[in-house]
C-alpha cells in the first residue's frame, strides 16, 4: 500500500470529492478549501512536484494545466480563476505529489502570502 496520500486517493483507498477522473488525472475538492471553489488536480502517476513532472514528462504537465482548465469551465469561473503549483519547500508544498489547486469563486488578491 503506497504511504502517499494522494496515490491513495487515485487508488480509491481515501475517499475524496471527485470531480473528474480519466486514465491520467484526478480532480477532486480541497478538504481545506481556500475559495468558494478549490479543486485539486492531479496526475495518476506520482511525481513528488511539478519541476519532476514537467522535467520527466513535459506532455503529461500539460494535459494537467488543459484538465485543470477544464474543471474552472465545468465549475463555472467564466470570470477567472488561479490555478497554483506550490512547489518544495520554500512554495509551501506539504503533500508531496504534484497537484494544481484551481481556486475561484472570488476576487483573488496578489501577491499571495
Ligand atoms: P499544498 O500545501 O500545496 O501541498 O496543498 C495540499 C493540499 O491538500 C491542501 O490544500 C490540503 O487542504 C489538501 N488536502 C490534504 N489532505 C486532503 C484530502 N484527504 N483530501 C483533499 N484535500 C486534501
Ligand atoms: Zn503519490
């Protein structure tokens, strides 16, 4: 059983709120949402963050940033939204498997903390 918990939830081992689901991403609610809307989007295979994944698979990041747009159209944030990588330590990264936040549903502010 994998001690990570987002390759976890890909194994249905934890629940969690998805909103998408294909071969390659899973798209599920923010336990702590930060936003009206705040969807966490991640790919099935583990990466620890994005510099791994965008390093090893180039492709793969990309359809994240195009699945992580879809979920903002499918929830409604025709008016914007952020979509963020925290990333290692110094970007506040603690679940360390590569995920977008989509956050939306109010005025974001900048710069963020
Ligand atoms: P980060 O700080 O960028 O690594 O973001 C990790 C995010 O995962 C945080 O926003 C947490 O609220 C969220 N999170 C942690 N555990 C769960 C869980 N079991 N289900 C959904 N979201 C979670
Ligand atoms: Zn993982």
């Amino acid at each position: 059983m994998s001690e990570c918990l987002f390759c976890r939830i890909v194994a249905g081992e934890i629940p969690a709120d998805e909103v998408m689901r294909t071969d390659e991403v899973v798209a599920f609610r923010d336990i702590s949402p930060q936003a009206p809307v705040h969807v966490l989007v991640i790919p099935t295979a583990h990466f620890v963050d994005a510099r791994a994944m965008s390093t090893s698979d180039p492709q793969l990041a990309g359809n994240l940033i195009k699945a992580a747009t879809d979920v903002a159209a499918a929830e409604g944030l025709e008016g914007g939204y952020r979509i963020v990588f925290n990333t290692g330590d110094d970007g506040g990264q603690t679940v360390h498997h590569v995920h977008a936040h989509v956050l939306g549903g109010r005025s974001m502010k900048w710069p963020p903390g």
